[in-house]
C-alpha cells in the first residue's frame, strides 16, 4: 500500500464567544486540515498551530504541510507510520501540531485497515469519559451565572481560568462552589500568571472550595518555581505549558516537578508521542489529564480516542471544539451530559467525503 495523494488545507472558524486567559484573548481558530488517499483507505488529521503554545502560526504550517511533508509522504507506505514519522522528523520536530497532524492522520488510515476505532486498536481502557468545560477570565458575576448555566447543561466538572488577580481569582472560586454545590469538580488554570508565593496564598484562600487541581500556576521556563508550588501546597499541581516533549515529561518527572501532566496533542506533536509520554507518566506516578487547544471536533476525536485507550490517563479537558463555528468535522465526537463517548467508526471515527 502507497500514498497516492496528499490534501491540506486551512480552516478559519471565529468563536461564538470570545475568552481570556491570563496571556491573551482569543477570538478565532485557524486549523489545518490534511487528507492522506492511498486508493481505498483515507487518513484524516488536523493542526491547531497555536504561536504562544507550538511557535507555529497557520501561514507556516499549512506551506509545511501542502509542500516539503506532502512530497515526503508521497509514494511511502502508510501502514508504517512509525518509520515514516522518522524520516519526516527534520522537518517536523520543532512543529508538533503540524507533527500532530500527519500522525493523526497515519493513524487514522491504520484504523481504516483494521477496522477498528483507535481507543480500542491503542489498548481499550474505557469507553467514555468526563470532560471539563472551560470558564475563561470574567468578572465574578458573570463566572458564576456561566458556571450554573454550564452545570444545567450536564457538565459536572468546571475549569476555572486565572492568573491575573490571585485574590480575585480565590474570590471567583469561592463563589462557584457556593453557586454550584458541593458535587461539581472544581479546577483552576492560572496559564503562568503567579509567583510562588501568589500561588501559595490562592491555594489556602480556597482551601475549603476542594479544588481538584491548580494546572501551571508559575512560568513554564522555571521549573524550579513549579518545583516549589509542587512540594509547598496542599493540592495536586499539573504541568501543562512546561510540558511540550517527552524529554520533559522525563524532566518534570525525574525531579517532583508536578503530581500531574497535562499531555495536548498538538503541544507535544500527536498521539505516537502522547502514548509515550503516558508510559512515562505512569511509571513515574503522575496522572495524566488530555487537553486540547481551539481545535476542530477532530482534533477532539483524537484526544478522546487516547485518553480512552489508556488506565492513566485519569482526567480529560477536551472542550476545544464546543464554541467554534462552521467546523467541517462537527460531530466527530459526541458529548452527553458533559460525558465524551467516540464513535465505533474505524480509525477516529471521522471522515471527509471523498
């Protein structure tokens, strides 16, 4: 079997609403599609370039994409996605969502041959899981009728973003868990926006909130700030941005960085490298959450089909595709009071019409 042709392409979807997390706001998502034919079987993958997160902007990864990696996926054998990652690592290793992407869709093509969707094909752990939804950085009033409104829908688990305003932040907190009850998960992302000690004094303001998490409270170039939250508070602490490679999975890991890692396809260059990261985790004793960044359904489905396929991949925050518009691949995944559950379509259970 032989690729015989290569498609890419770039989709704008605007937000239906616009969020803020503690380094930007953001407004639209740009992703790029990429199609692999070999005549009877097709692979699908997307990217969802990201330049704060990946260094990777749209324009680039779609020239990346539609050129030098289409010429070099031409005529090989996809059914050795292995090997064939291996001769286009030159060109892909500092562009993991474009990395993410062709790996993506090699193993969706896999997935068609067998005929069998990937959670199961990578080991068959689950066959759903809860995902978080994500409140970005509003006032108070407004965090908490978005909380309720969220919890009416189903959604049982809510991420909390901040990093702007550590006491504003544990005031925030403290009034969704009135808002919402005692039974709804709790968690809070500060993308890098405290010190050490700002993050010391949030975690004892909302102590009596039961937070589940605090995900990359300090800088991601300073470990050793993470380091110190990790042995200095009493709530589990996730490595999230300081997370972008197997080598520093082993990093965070050999030194108590973190308790937790936050593995997101499109940061650390797709499901080949998630699964090792995943081992590495586990041997270590650290958790693993799935997250995502605005990506199609999917970029989702992806996620979705390896936080399935694997017992420690505990937490999933998979909510990337729920605000985007006039996303082609709408309905890869399909959620159920804040449950994902994937398809029994072969590969990611997804595909382009022909």
């Amino acid at each position: 079997m032989k690729i015989r042709s290569v498609e890419a392409w770039r989709c704008d979807m605007p937000l239906a609403e616009p969020y803020t997390i503690a380094y930007e706001t953001v407004d639209s998502a740009s992703n790029i599609f990429i199609v692999l034919d070999s005549g009877k079987f097709r692979g699908c993958g997307c990217a969802a370039p990201d330049e704060p997160v990946t260094g990777e902007t749209p324009e680039a990864t779609l020239d990346l994409l539609a050129g030098e990696v289409t010429a070099g996926l031409m005529g090989r054998d996809p059914l050795r996605p292995a090997a064939l990652l291996d001769k286009l690592l030159p060109l892909l290793q500092e562009r993991p969502s474009a990395r993410a992407a062709v790996d993506m869709a090699l193993w969706d093509l896999v997935g068609h041959v067998a005929g069998l969707p990937l959670w199961r094909l990578f080991g068959g752990y689950r066959r759903k899981i809860r995902t978080s939804i994500t409140i970005g950085i509003l006032p108070l009033d407004e965090t908490v009728i978005r909380a309720r409104e969220f919890v009416a829908q189903g959604f049982q688990c809510l991420k909390l973003k901040g990093g702007l305003d550590h006491e504003l932040d544990a005031e925030r907190v403290l009034q969704v868990r009135e808002a919402v009850g005692p039974r709804v998960e709790l968690r809070f992302d500060a993308n890098q926006g405290y010190t050490v000690d700002q993050t010391k004094a949030f975690v004892t303001a909302v102590l009596k909130a039961k937070l589940e998490l605090i995900e990359q409270p300090t800088p991601k170039e300073n470990l050793d700030q993470l380091g110190r939250v990790t042995a200095g508070v009493a709530l589990p602490v996730m490595a999230d941005e300081s997370l972008v490679s197997l080598g520093d999975a082993f990093r965070l890991a050999r030194r108590d960085l973190a308790d937790m890692v936050n593995v997101k396809l499109m940061k650390v260059g797709g499901l080949s490298q998630a699964l090792k990261i995943d081992a590495v985790a586990q041997a270590a004793g650290l958790e693993v959450m799935v997250g995502c960044m605005d990506e199609a359904a999917l970029g989702i489905a992806a996620g979705l089909q390896y936080a399935l396929a694997r017992k420690n991949v505990h937490y999933a925050d998979l909510d990337g595709h729920l605000d985007l518009r006039n996303d082609p691949t709408d309905g890869a995944v399909r959620l159920e009071d804040g449950w994902l559950i994937p398809s029994e379509n072969p590969g990611l259970g997804f595909s382009f019409p022909a």
